[in-house]
C-alpha cells in the first residue's frame, strides 16, 4: 500500500468493499480533499499532543468540513470522552450518516467488532461476512477515531494517504467515505476495532443477526443510546 509521512508519523489508509457494490447511489464526494488544520496535527501526531488536544482539533476541522457542505457541526453524545475508541468510531460514523438522513448503524455486535479487531491488530481492512453488502475502513498511525474520521471523509481524494487513490479517476478515490455514507439494507450493523495506532470499522447491510435476541446481541451502549 501507498505511503504518507503526515509530521512525524507514518500514517496508511486501506479500505474494502463487498463485491455487492454497497457503495453504490452514495451522497456525492467533494470536489477536493480538505486537509488537516496544523494545529490538529500537532496535537493528534506530535508525542506532546495530548488526547483532549487532539480530539478538539479535529472536531474543529470536522466543523470546518461540514460548514462547506452546508451541513451543522457534527453531534456527539455527551461523555463522548469516556467511551471506548471503537464506541467512538460507531458514533461519530453514525453521526455523519444521520446528518445526511441515512439510516445509522443500530449498534456493534461481538461478531463483526471480533473481525474488526482482528483486522486492527494485523492492519488491514477488516472482511465482511459472506452473503451481506459491506464495507470496511482501516488507518494506521492515528489513535483518535475524530482524526481518523476527518482523514477518512474529507482528506480521500486524489493526493490524499488514500492508497487507493494514487490519480484521479481510480475507483478507490474517497473509497473510505462511501462506506461510511453507504446506503446498506437496513438494518446496518457495525464492528470496530483499536490496537494502538490501528483503527477499524466494518459497516454490513441487512445484518439480520442483529436483530435476533441472544444471537449476536449489540452491545452496550448502541446507537439508540449514543444518540445526541
């Protein structure tokens, strides 16, 4: 996979994509990548950065991201500070897609969080199960799920860490924010994974398990919790 030295940190970005195109009559992408205020990537790359800095920052470049959409600032729950980084990851995706009036991800379920952890920890992009329409992200080098959001949302482009987007016209280019902002058969479940710099996500259309009492219950909190 393509490179990209972002400060001092290497940072990667992969994604996947079911072969049933789940992508497919998404939200239309920005005309250009938005990069990264300095100040963010001080605090959310530098060692003397600080996780409240960090967070901060890149809330302030979502905004900034979303004032261009036409959109309001991105709602998060309260206590979002306390919640694991992959309870952070379901909401702030959620968030994005509610925003745009697309059905949120009810919740993350122990089956597919096992395969997006899996996927953390040997860095890559975590694998949908077979039979559903799915889509994963994977970043390596950023530990803050705000940060990794705005890289994968607005930074995807062509000349962006996207290594599926070396030049224009690739189909991978602004691969990661299409699955965020799939439109899934609902319900949309979701897993998400950390190991240290490694962040994942794995979004499944129509994942019937989740709906089924004592087969694949959500965990807690879910979506219906988080919301703001």
């Amino acid at each position: 996979m393509l490179r990209r030295l972002l400060a001092t940190t290497l940072l990667s970005a992969g994604l996947a994509l079911a072969i049933a195109s789940a992508a497919a009559g998404n939200l239309a992408n920005p005309s250009h990548n938005l990069a990264p205020s300095r100040g963010t990537l001080h605090a959310c790359l530098m060692p003397n950065g600080g996780r409240h800095s960090c967070e901060a920052h890149a809330r302030a470049d979502i905004a900034r991201a979303h004032r261009r959409e036409g959109l309001a600032p991105l709602s998060l729950p309260r206590g979002f500070a306390k919640l694991s980084r992959a309870e952070q990851l379901l909401a702030v995706s959620d968030g994005e897609r509610v925003q745009r009036g697309l059905a949120p991800a009810l919740g993350l379920t122990g089956q597919l969080d096992a395969a997006a952890h899996a996927a953390a920890i040997t860095e890559q992009d975590p694998l949908g199960p077979g039979d559903y329409s799915w889509g994963s992200n994977w970043v390596g080098g950023v530990r803050s799920p705000l940060f990794a959001d705005f890289l994968w949302m607005y930074d995807d482009g062509p000349g962006s860490g996207n290594s599926d987007c070396a030049r224009a016209g690739e189909p991978g280019c602004w691969g990661h924010r299409q699955n965020i902002l799939a439109r899934f058969e609902e319900p949309v479940a979701m897993g998400a994974g950390a190991h240290g710099t490694s962040l994942t996500e794995l979004f499944v259309g129509g994942y019937r398990p989740a709906l089924a009492e004592g087969s694949d219950p959500l965990l807690n909190p879910n979506w219906a919790q988080l919301a703001p």
